[in-house]
C-alpha cells in the first residue's frame, strides 16, 4: 500500500445457501436473506450491538420497496442500529465494488470497520405494469372526483394488462447475457468440450469442499435450507455433453445449462477492519485486500461483453508491480465456461494485450491447478450481488489457511470488470 495508508484486514465472511430460482427460497425476499447473512456475521464474530462504520451491498434485481436495502438489513439484524448501510448495484460485481469502497475509506484512516454484501433472488422479481396503465393508475389516484377518475381509463385496452416481467438482457444491444456469451466464444474458439470440461471440475471440486468440511464455517443455515442445491456432486461429462444448447440452438451453439450458471437467489457477506479495530476485539485477520480495480470496455462496438475484467487486472497488477503469475490462487466468477475460457486466452493473446491492455506483450498463461480451487460459480450458483462477497469469503480463508496471495476477478453487465488482491498475512509486501 502507498505511504500513509493502513492495511486493510479481511476478517471473514458467511453465506447462506445459493438455490436455484423458484426453489428453496422461492417465497423468501432480497431483504430476508440480507438480513440473515448479517445475523451470520454477528454470530460468527460476537458482533450484536456492535457498531460497524458501514455495511455497504445491495442486490441487482429489486423492487421499488427496496431503495434502503442495506439500511434496512441492518435495523433487521443483530448489528448496532447507529450502523449506517449504504445501498449500490454494480451488476456481478457489486458486493466486491462495496469490499473496494469500504477498503479505501479504512486505508485512508476514515472508518476502521465495513461489512460488504449482497443478496439477489429472481423468485422475487418485481413484474411491473405497462408504461400506459401505470399512467392511468396514477391519474386516477390524483383525480379529485369519480368522473375524472373514470376518464382516466377511457379507451383502455386489455392488452395494457400484460404483466411486464423483468429482462436482464442488455438494455444497449437488446440480447442476453448467454448471447453474447455465445459471441465470446465463436471470437476466441472455446470448444463446447473444453467447457463441458470445466463445469466438469468445478461441480468436482465444490463437492470435494463439501466433503473435507473446507465450506462448514462459510455456510449457515436458512430457511431450512442447509447446502446449496445446483451442485451436482454425481455429475458427469457424458450428462452434460447430451445437454442441448440454451442461447443459439442452432449447430453453432455451446453454451448450455450445465456450462452456464443457472439463475439463483442467495446472499453473502465479508467483514472488512482495520488492523488495530480487529485486534481490539481479539478477531484474527484472515487476509488482507491490498489492490481493486474496475472497469469497462464498450461491448456495444464488439469488444467483448464479459472482457472488461482483462482491462481490470492488467491495471491493478500494473499499479501492484506484480506479473500475473505471482499468485498463489486465482478466483475467477465463472459466469459462463466460456467466458472463463475466453479471459485465459486474452491474457495470453500478445495481439489483444497489445491493443485492448496497452502491453507490449501478452500477460501469459494462469496455471490452471491454482484456479478456482474449491469450485466456484457454476457449482455453487451466482445470485448476481452476491458472488463477489462469497469469493472474498472463500479466497480469505484459503490463504489464512495456505498463505500467500490470490487474485478476483468477476465480469458484469454492461461490459464492466471488478478485480482486487488478496494477500496472506505472511506474503511478501506489496509495492507501494
């Protein structure tokens, strides 16, 4: 870190289980599981009364009711209710956008704690009425007599009745995140086995971590629900290779059901402080967050729509002095196999480097033993605003436990990246 700026301590983090849409949590709300993984933290870390400097996150699909969620969570939980909660949306990568904020402000001496968060569900999702009923609805509620609430609706038509559902297709170019996806993987030739491939491994691998107890102190309970429910611990690459495609379905299409991550509600949390706020409450460090970086490239033009995040690591490994290979573990969202693929293959691209990151020369291969170590996105599921806080929760405990240092990095609507470092409390300092 610069001159004058404080280390930033990761304490931990919990989540609740990720469940498929529609599912477990289908009756359960943004608010309700924001909420719970507060009250998990609170346990986890004897923190009910506690005052916390601010709890920042939010979620990606919301209703109106929902413009104070993080303050809300909150006055619902265990915290101290002088704890401020500030909401934000960055798609994918808001809970690791809230990790940044709140980091910078204990580097720079102006808060010693922060909880970052997020929480999603699409069982939930608001469905809003057309543009013109919702006008005449409001005209009616402002007439001041029946006759002009009555003229509110002249010339109405039952098609103005059709539930609008929420779209998360790209507002700009007007397809699905899976389409572009699709896009992605026809530019960079990620074969429809090699992502079979690594669904493959990261159901394997998320089921090992079941298995040894490494997720029993990361998961608490809710809803009587006590594991996630897309991890397939049985899976199989014959199963996956008969699935059909999801977003081309013509010859052309690879992506997939198994190969893409299924829409899912959940939430997570990570505890942020100070080293001195933590050591007055006797709470271990488990790693600390020393480098972000975010940004965006325009996809409109074809650059890419889950590419941004390259530009993301290329920057903060420039401003850390470090090359891409100096890290012990690497955790990258696995929105869909494809974009996974394609990101290892621009870093290693001397001709995208040079153009879209501004190097001289490619930034090289990730071993892909140190990737995504304990499964990641397409094992556990990704509630969008979540996913980031439950990586920082996964990647901080690996290091407690191994050392050294790992690098985030998760892709977002709207051709935006969010990445950041983590080091070990016994890695080698960081260049200023």
């Amino acid at each position: 870190m610069g001159q004058g700026l404080r280390r930033v301590g990761v304490i931990g983090g919990v989540r609740i289980p990720f469940c498929r849409s529609n599912t477990l949590y289908a009756d359960r709300s943004n608010l309700e599981m924001m909420t719970a993984v507060l009250n998990g933290l609170a346990d986890k870390y004897s923190l009910s009364g506690v005052h916390i400097d601010e709890a920042v996150g939010g979620a990606v699909v919301t209703h109106s009711r929902d413009w104070n969620l993080a303050r809300e969570a909150v006055l619902g939980s265990k915290l101290a209710p002088t704890t401020p909660g500030v909401t934000i949306q960055q798609a994918c990568g808001t809970s690791l956008q809230a990790a940044a904020m709140i980091g910078a402000k204990i580097a720079a001496g102006e808060s010693d704690s922060g909880i970052a968060m997020g929480s999603d569900t699409t069982s939930d999702a608001p469905i809003v009425v057309t543009p013109k009923l919702a006008h005449r609805l409001i005209a009616a509620q402002q007439a001041k007599t029946v006759g002009d609430r009555l003229s509110a609706f002249k010339g109405f038509s039952p098609r103005e009745l059709v539930p609008q559902p929420p779209n998360t297709g790209e507002p700009r170019t007007g397809l699905s995140m899976g389409q572009h996806a699709e896009f992605m993987a026809r530019e960079w030739k990620i074969s429809r086995a090699d992502q079979d491939q690594l669904a493959y491994e990261s159901h394997k691998k998320a089921a090992a971590a079941y298995r040894e107890g490494y997720l029993d102190d990361l998961l608490i309970p809710f809803a009587g629900v006590f594991r996630d429910n897309n991890l397939r611990e049985d899976i199989s690459l014959e199963r996956i290779a008969a699935l059909p495609p999801v977003f081309d379905r013509s010859e052309r299409g690879t992506l997939t059901a198994a190969n893409s991550t299924p829409l899912t509600d959940g939430a997570a949390a990570v505890l942020l402080a100070s080293e001195e706020w933590a050591a007055k409450r006797s709470l271990p460090i488990a790693a600390f967050l020393s480098y972000t970086q975010t940004s965006a490239n325009n996809f409109v033009a074809g650059e890419g729509l889950l590419m941004a995040p390259t530009i993301a690591i290329a920057r903060m490994l420039e401003r850390a002095g470090l090359r891409l290979q100096d890290f012990d573990f690497y955790e990258i969202h696995e929105a869909f196999a494809a974009q996974v693929l394609a990101t290892l293959k621009a870093l290693e691209d001397a001709t995208y480097c040079k153009t879209h990151l501004g190097r001289s020369e490619p930034l090289g291969p990730i071993a892909r033993a140190k990737l995504n170590v304990k499964g990641s996105s397409l094992a556990f599921g990704h509630p969008f605003a979540a996913t980031g806080a439950r990586i920082i929760g996964n990647l901080a405990k690996l290091l407690a436990e191994q050392g050294g240092r790992g690098l985030i990095s998760v892709c977002t609507a709207g051709g935006m990246g969010v990445a950041a470092i983590l080091e070990g409390k016994a890695a080698a300092p960081m260049a200023a």
